[in-house]
C-alpha cells in the first residue's frame, strides 16, 4: 500500500487560488518529487 496524508482537521485555506490540499501535499514531500491519486474514498496516495 502507498502512504496516503491524513488531512488535518479543521483545514487551512491557503487562499490565492491555492488548493486546500497543496500546502500539505508539499509539506508531506520535504522537498521530494511526488505523484499524488485522488481516490473516490477521499484518500489522497503518494509515491515518491
């Protein structure tokens, strides 16, 4: 199974048109390259 982020609760909204997903996806990262897949089950996997 890949990693997935558990969103945090409640969430930002990082305003200027920014996703309220991107700010953790790129904390998530540190700086790694990643590949994020929705999910219908609202899990967000990665693979880095």
């Amino acid at each position: 199974m890949l990693p997935f982020i558990p969103w945090s609760s409640p969430r930002a909204e990082p305003g200027g048109g920014v996703f309220w997903k991107t700010p953790e996806i790129v904390a998530w990262a540190k700086g790694r390259a990643f590949t994020y897949i929705p999910t219908d089950e609202g899990r967000l996997y990665l693979a880095t």
